[in-house]
C-alpha cells in the first residue's frame, strides 16, 4: 500500500470487506463479527489510519461542487449561486464534472483527491454518490448535500430542489388554456427525479383535462439541445404531430425550434414550444420562449448555506427544500391554427 494515507476503500478492499463494513468499525458500531471487526482494527493500526477531524474542530475552507454536466447556462447558474455564498464565509470551491453521462456518479479517484485536499463538504449536482461513497465521507465526517437529486436519498441528506410537478402541471394547464388538445413533452432522463415530476405533472394536467396521452407523445433526453431537435424531428413525423411541446428545460425548447425551423414550420405559428428553468437565453430566442421559471440561483444558495451550516456543526430546520416555480409568458405560445 502507498506511503499516504491509505482510503477506507484500500483498507476494506485488503480486509476483504466493504467500505460500509470499514465505517461501522470506525464509528463503533457492534453489528459487525468479532473476527471481522478485529481484521480491520488491526489494518487500521496497521496502516496507521486517522479518522478526519470532527466538525468542531477548524475547517480548510474548502468545498467541493460536483456537477453531472458543466456544458450548459444551467449548470453556471448553479455555480454563480453557490460561489457567492462560499465567496461571504471565506470559503473556496473545487468545481468537478461526472462527465460520462452514461453515468451520474462521480469516481474513486474523485473521492481519493477530495479526502487528500481535505475538503469540508459536498455539494452534489444532478449527480450521486454509491452507498460506499457515502459511507466513506460520513467516516470522514464531510457532509454532503444534493441540488436536484438523482434518486431517492437517505431521509438525513439534506436536497434542495424546484416545484417540478407544479411547473410541468402550470406548463401544460397554460397550453391547453390557449386551446391544444396535441400536447407533447420532451424530458430528461426517466431515471431522474426532477425529470419525471416534470412529466408526472403534464399527465396530471392532462387528465384533468379528458386528454389522451399517446406514448409517443412522451419523448426522454437528456436536457440538452441536440436531443432536443432530434426528440421534435420524430414528433413531427408522426401521423397526428402535437400543435404544442412542453420542453423539460430550455435547451431542449430550443432544439425544438431548431427542428421546426428544418422543417419551415415556424413557433407559434404552427407549434407553440414552452420550456423550463427560465434562462437567459430564453428570453433572447426568436421568438422569446415562454417558460417556467425555477429559482437556480436561490436553489444553490440555498444548498450552499445547508452544507455550511453541517461544516460548522449544526444541523438545518429541515432536510428538504422546495422553492417555488412560476410560468413566464412571453412570445412561443399562442392558439393552434382554425
């Protein structure tokens, strides 16, 4: 083993153990088997392991923000938020990607670098940790706190995320108030919390409305522009294409007129698109892209002063914030033809 500090991963893996089973050593656990708990002892001392600091006492100064993606408007958002608070509490930042979108957890070298620069916490973006992960930093005692959770998280990791179900309800609710009944909706990955609400509450309006919902008017991407025009390229060749598109995010929305503009249709002439998150480039599309509007920057100041307060040893009021969504009108909507 290397002459650094070894990892509670190098350890579990030389004891034959998993890094949980390490972690439930070091915190004192007793449903761990004697013979074990005496093999991971031992290799601690052998390796001389020291458990990180407790919260108490001083801190580095250092948080690290992990994003799935950083190649969107969305994502600087996020980090304009969060950088402003850390910038008030003297507070630096380590900016890393997942980058394989295939996945939505950052790697073992990840963890091994954020456990050698001794980071304070974590703010996870769209993105997740394993259960080891977890595991290991709570061992650690860095606290972690998610934007936009991926999946279902442990009741005491503290997530902030939007009104999603509200947004895709008010979206849709405002299309079919200007008279589509054609209603398609382009999303995220289906696997992805803040995507299926998203599509949950267009159903929901939908229904509420005696709507049909035909399969392949529900289309899944990623978020980003090119799925976007590609996901609206085979709803217009459809026998019955939507008169109407509710967008996931407003880089979908705006591949959505790049494939109408391919095909001389023109929005909202002949396809009204809306989108969601409200971003600057929403209002300078042509024509300005009706959308909702969730809190980006509120939603990362909040997550930044959460893990702050876990840094400094106290823990929040509550562990899951909504912040509202509202619809923004502007020019992409309109009333189908005849």
């Amino acid at each position: 083993m290397p002459q650094r500090r070894p990892t509670l991963a190098e350890i579990a893996q030389e004891a034959g153990v998993s890094v949980p089973t390490v972690s439930k050593v070091l915190n004192g656990r007793l449903d761990v088997a004697a013979e074990t708990r005496r093999q991971v002892e031992r290799l601690l001392e052998q390796h001389r392991y020291q458990p990180r600091r407790h919260r108490d006492d001083r801190t580095v100064g250092l948080i690290d923000l992990v994003f799935l993606d950083l190649g969107s408007p969305w994502s600087m958002a996020i980090l304009d938020g969060v950088e402003e608070v850390t910038h008030e509490a003297g507070f630096g930042i380590v900016v890393s990607a997942v980058h394989d979108r295939s996945r939505t957890r950052p790697g073992r070298k990840w963890l091994d670098n954020l456990q050698a620069r001794n980071s304070d916490g974590v703010v996870l973006v769209l993105s997740e940790l394993s259960a080891a992960q977890h595991a290991q930093l709570d061992a650690l005692g860095i606290p972690v706190v998610v934007v936009d959770p991926v999946g279902d998280l442990a009741k005491d990791v503290p997530a902030v995320g939007a009104t999603n179900w509200a947004g895709g309800v008010a979206a849709t609710e405002h299309l079919i108030g200007l008279g589509h009944r054609r209603i398609a909706t382009l999303s995220g990955p289906p696997d992805v919390m803040c995507s299926r609400a998203r599509v949950d509450g267009y159903r929901s309006a939908m229904r509420g409305a005696g709507l049909a919902v035909p399969d392949d008017y529900v289309r899944y991407g990623d978020f980003l522009l090119d799925t976007g025009r590609t996901e609206t390229a085979a709803l217009l060749e459809l026998p019955e294409p939507p008169t109407a598109i509710f967008a996931g995010s407003d880089q979908m929305a705006r591949g959505a007129y790049g494939a109408l503009f391919d095909r001389g249709l023109r929005v909202p002439d002949d396809v009204s698109v809306i989108g969601f998150d409200d971003l600057p480039e929403a209002l300078w599309a042509t024509p300005p892209l009706t959308t909702v509007r969730q809190p980006l920057r509120d939603m990362a100041q909040m997550a930044a002063r959460m893990l702050l307060d876990l840094v400094g040893g106290d823990r929040p009021e509550t562990t899951r914030v909504e912040m509202a969504t509202r619809l923004v009108e502007r020019s992409s909507t309109a009333p189908p033809k005849g």
